[in-house]
C-alpha cells in the first residue's frame, strides 16, 4: 500500500507541477537568462527528489542516506555519468544528489503529459523509437555537456533485470 501510495504521490506531484507550478513559474523566469533559468530549476526539481526520498523513508520504503556526491565527480565541469537501472527509484536518487543532471529519458515516459513538462525544464531529452543511424541523440549529449550540465544515462535503455544486466 505505500509503495503505490509513493507511486501515486509521485505521479500527482509531476501533474502539479507540469500543469500548475511550472506554467506560473515561467511567467517570473521567462526574463533571466537561459543558465540562470536552468540552475533556478535544477535547484527545484533536486528539491523536489530529495523530498521524495524523503516520504520513501518516512513511509518505510528506504532506511538509507542520500550519500554526497563521490568527491572525483568533476566540480562545475560537465560529466557523463553511467549508471544501472534496477529500479526506478535510482532515477530520484541520483537525480536528488547529482546537482543539475539532465538526463537521456526513455521516449515512452518523456511523451507522458504529465511528466513532459518536468522533463523540458530539466533539461532531460529522449531518443526517438526506431530510428536507426540518427545523430540526434549524440547531439542532444553534446549540447548538454557543453552547456556545462552533467549527463545521466542508463546505457541498458531500460531496468536491468533482476540478478544481472541486460
């Protein structure tokens, strides 16, 4: 019962704030600068992830501390930082304690009404389903890592199996 019951806090506060919070939000950053508007809401969704495993840990879910970041995570330099995919919650885990990482989204979760808008604003993209030879991916890297952000990817594409990866 909690599980879903932390399933569904997280699926409603996404609608809130794709639907609410985030079109009021860019009426007071639409006039700072693209960096600042991107660091504005990094901090927010970190908040916001870090609140979540927070619930998780009030509700009994997780008994564990979000770790700082490992100190030769490259400071104020852009990284690309592979990761498995056990579960979902690894996303909000990483994402709580990596400051302003954007992440490589599967397409089917970036498409979500709900959830899109979170994604726009931070910075995550997807790779298109079936498109073979297409740099656009690579580019979208690119683009982020010069801009400075660090990368989240999940190379197996999707959670790793139990025991073991794909």
């Amino acid at each position: 019962a909690f599980t879903g019951f932390s399933f569904l806090a997280f699926n409603l506060v996404c609608a809130l704030l794709s639907f609410v919070v985030l079109p009021l939000k860019r009426l007071h950053t639409r006039s700072l600068s693209p960096q600042d508007r991107r660091a504005y809401y990094a901090e927010l969704f970190q908040l916001w992830y870090g609140r979540h495993l927070r619930l998780m840990r009030f509700l009994g879910l997780l008994t564990f501390e979000v770790p700082p970041p490992p100190p030769e995570l490259p400071k104020g330099k852009p990284f690309v930082l592979l990761a498995n995919h056990p579960s979902l919650i690894d996303v909000i885990v990483l994402r709580a304690t990596v400051p302003g990482i954007t992440c490589l989204v599967k397409q089917s979760w970036y498409n979500r009404p709900h959830f899109r808008n979170c994604c726009i604003e931070s910075g995550d993209f997807c790779a298109e389903r079936g498109v073979i030879g297409s740099t656009s991916v690579l580019d979208r890297f690119v683009e982020q890592l010069e801009k400075g952000y660090p990368v989240l990817v999940f190379p197996e594409g999707t959670r790793s199996p139990m025991g073991g990866l794909r």
